[in-house]
C-alpha cells in the first residue's frame, strides 16, 4: 500500500537512484507506517467477509424455511 503511494508521488523513479529518500529513510518508514497500514487493511476486509458470509449463511437458513417431517 505505502509502495502504491510512493509511486503516485514520484518518490520512486524508474532510473537511479531508484529511490529518491534512500533506504536509510524507506525502510523505517515502511515497518512504521506500510505494515501496519496493510494489516490494518487486510483485517478490515477479512472482517468484512467473514461478515458477509454469515449474514448469506442465515438469509440462506431463513429462506430455507421449516423442513417438511421435522416435529
């Protein structure tokens, strides 16, 4: 996620130096700032999901409706 951003700002260029900050200044930057953004990222989606799938599972339960022969 933090690479895309870089990317968009022009920090990253395709001839050297590659990076314009260095990798004295990227690798911080990246462990403070891109991994938590990215968990934080993929956690809400694996969260939205997860949602998802049981709000299916009990619309899917709800329709089913009451078995025929169940007492």
């Amino acid at each position: 996620m933090l690479a895309v951003e870089h990317l968009a700002h022009g920090e990253v260029v395709p001839y050297p130096p590659f990076l314009t900050a260095g990798l004295s200044k990227v690798i911080p930057e990246m462990l403070t700032v891109g991994v938590p953004m990215t968990v934080c990222t993929v956690g809400l989606w694996s969260a939205m999901v997860f949602l998802d799938l049981r709000l299916n599972i009990s619309d899917k339960v709800k329709a089913a409706g009451p078995r025929l022969g169940h007492v």
